[in-house]
C-alpha cells in the first residue's frame, strides 16, 4: 500500500513537471537550436505558441525539447520570417505537433524552405494570418501585440529580415519583445518601441540589430541571444553586447547558457538557463568548446 502511494506520488510529481505546475504562470523559453531562433511560449493556462522553429538540422531536437515539457499541441505557430535558420525546422514541427493557426511575416521570399512550409500549412488545413502591427490577441491573460512589420518594406539590406514579424508579450507588468531578425530599416519604420523586461536581440545580436536609441526605448532589464558557435557571420558583435552591458542589460546567450526560460507571474521574473544535449557527443563538445574557446 505504501509502495503504492510512493508511486502515486512520484507520478504526481512527474506529471506536474511534465505539465507544468504552474497555473498563472508565463513561460518563455529562448530553446538552443544552435544558429537559429526557437521560441516557445507556454501560456498561464496551458496554450502554447511557438516563434519560429530553428533550422532543419535542429529540428528533431526541438521536436524533443517540447515533447518533453508534455506539449501535445501548439495553438499558434508564429513564422517571424522566412529564412532557414527560423523556418528550417517547420517542417518536424507540423508534422509532430497537431497546430491550431500559422502566423506568418507576409513576405515570400521565393525559397523552397518557404514554398514547402506554406504547401504544408495549407495541406493540412490549419488557419494562416498574416498579422501586422496593431493586431492584438489575448491568450490566458496574456497580451500579444504585434508591433511590425507596419508595411512591406522592399528594398532594404534584407527584405526578409526587415518584414520580420516583431511580437509584444505581455502578462501584467512583464512583457517580452521577441524581434525576429529585424535590422534598421524595419526598426525605423516601427516609430517608438514600447517597454519590455525581456529583449530577444534581433538578428542574433548582428551590428544592424540593435542601437542605442532603440534600447533607450525598450529598456530591458534582461536579453536572450540566439546564435550557433562558429557562425560565419560572427554573431553576436562585440559592439551590441557592449551596449548591452553600458545599458545594464542582463544577457543571456543560447550558444553560451543553453536553453534560456523565463518564468513570470506578470510581477516577479526568474531566469534559467540549462543545457539539454541529446547526445554524449554533443555534451563533449560543448565542454571542449568552453574549455578551449576553439570554434
Ligand atoms: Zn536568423
């Protein structure tokens, strides 16, 4: 009978774990895809949002990483834009997890990534939007705005990156701005940024991603960077993380601190980061990486 409870017990325990025992509660998790953005968000009352889905080479690892935070289901699937490091990995997630609606930046890029994630959305059915700036829908309590793209900007450095798909996340006093790879034009286009306490770094903290006016707007306490060790295009820049630390931004790297989650009860904020490797090899070679500072 003991034995019994013992083991109701530790069930309960796995699956509060599992579901998440926190009713009321907002998560946020910046997931390690390596060079590439992934974010899910787990609502207070269970809903589930991602932004963006990694690239390919990572997708079976995400698919794992939400699997085993017991998500069955993702009600929206936002696209912020469709490069490969963000779309990549559509594809595993479609196919894994039932998807209630697709957001999407609205802009097509043309490329066979893009064309087979749209194919795919429409053969199966799911609803597809393309929000712009002043939409607003509330989840579980939760505030999402979309702050751009405000119009299709052609053009520019890189057009996919500027109609990148910026979402305002807001649960009572904290709020979250998650950016896509916008670069300066988007972020001119936008006007005045509205506050939040945590800024995903756009464009994986790139030169073009951040500046000092912007960061004077959003005032962020904290900062998650998404990026892959030994990226070609030498993300992040020194530059934007000295500004980050002039401005006394706490920040956090995937590349660095592994799976970045934030946990909010729309007052207080915790931080935790952890590393989830699927392999020996991938643990070796992290703890390589950091000991030798190699690639
Ligand atoms: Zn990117």
């Amino acid at each position: 009978m003991r034995t019994e409870i013992r083991f109701i017990a530790a069930v309960c325990v796995l699956l509060t774990a599992m579901s998440c025992a926190c009713a009321g509660v907002l998560e946020v998790h910046a997931i390690d895809v390596g060079q590439g953005d992934a974010f899910l968000v787990r609502f207070p009352e269970g809903r589930i949002m991602l932004v963006d889905a990694g690239p390919e080479d990572a997708a079976s690892s995400l698919v794992r990483y939400i699997e085993r935070r017991g998500v069955g289901e993702i009600d929206i699937l936002a696209a912020t834009h469709p490069h490969e490091d963000h779309i990549g990995g559509m594809k595993a997630i479609l196919g894994a997890f039932r998807t209630g609606k697709v957001w999407d930046s609205g802009f097509a890029l043309g490329s066979r990534t893009q064309k087979e994630f749209l194919a795919d959305v429409g053969r199966r059915g799911i609803r597809f939007g393309t929000p712009k700036a002043g939409f607003e829908e509330v989840v579980d309590g939760v505030r999402i705005r979309v702050v751009a793209p405000v119009r299709e900007l052609r053009g520019t450095e890189s057009d996919a990156n500027n109609n990148s798909l910026v979402l305002h996340i807001a649960y009572g006093a904290v709020s979250f701005l998650l950016t896509g790879d916008m670069q300066k034009e988007e972020r001119r286009s936008v006007g005045t940024f509205p506050n939040a306490t945590v800024l995903k770094v756009a464009h994986h903290g790139s030169r073009d991603g951040t500046d000092a006016s912007f960061l004077n707007q959003v005032r962020p306490q904290y900062a998650v960077i998404p990026y892959g060790y030994g990226n070609p295009y030498g993300h992040p820049k020194a530059g934007v993380l000295e500004l980050l630390r002039k401005n006394g931004v706490q920040t956090a790297t995937t590349a660095d601190d592994g799976n970045v989650v934030f946990r909010t009860d729309g007052t207080s904020l915790s931080v935790t980061m952890s590393r989830e490797s699927n392999s020996l090899v991938d643990e070796l070679l992290y703890l390589f990486r950091k000991l030798t500072g190699w690639f």
